[in-house]
C-alpha cells in the first residue's frame, strides 16, 4: 500500500511543479526561477514535514518521498544550469546555483525550526 501512496504522492508533487512552471511563464520570467521557487519551497516543506512527530510512517513517506520529491527536482536544476552556463551567462549561473543549493539548506533547516 505504501508504494501506491508514493506513486500518487509524486504525482500530485509533479503536477504541482507542472501548474508552478506554467503560472510563472504566463509571467513572463525565465523558467529557471521557476526551478528555484519549486526547490527552494519543498526545502522548506520537508524540513517542516519532517520534523513532525506526531505523523504515521506511510503518511510520512506519502509527503516526503511522493508529493516533496515529485515537486522539488534536482535534474532540472541541473538542466537551467547547464543552459545558463552554455549561453556564457556566468553570474545567473552562480546565483542560480547558490540559492538552489544554499537557500534550499537554509529554507529546509528554516521549516524544521518552524
């Protein structure tokens, strides 16, 4: 049963992450923000989530490993990196990187305390 709660987790997480990346392009803003904001938010969520005590295992791993990890995406951060790097746009590049990295640390450890 807690495989199916996964399964279903990750995709609401992905669908979340889907209507994230369309509302910020109706913006106008480069998807890559779009990225960060997905990461930076399910650090935030998981650090909160998993510092919960009162919640049962199957549920945790429903939140944590489906809906957070089918939300947050390291690969895509890889990918805007990578084509921020290849376009020579060396500061977005470092900005990107240290508010995906660093901010998601510190948005994680900012929920854990909430």
């Amino acid at each position: 049963m807690e495989w199916i709660l996964i399964a279903l987790g990750g995709g609401v997480g992905a669908t979340l992450r889907y209507s994230t990346q369309r509302f910020i392009q109706q913006m106008d803003v480069p998807s890559f923000w779009a990225t960060a904001l997905v990461n930076l938010l399910g650090s935030f969520l998981l650090g909160n989530v998993g510092s919960w005590t009162f919640i049962e295992s199957t549920m945790l791993s429903f939140l944590t490993i489906g809906v957070l990890g089918g939300f947050t995406t390291f690969s895509t951060f890889a990918f805007d990196l990578v084509k921020l790097i290849n376009s020579k746009q060396w500061r977005m590049a470092l900005l990107f990187t240290g508010i995906n990295l660093l901010g998601g640390i510190l948005f994680f450890w900012f929920g854990w305390k909430l």
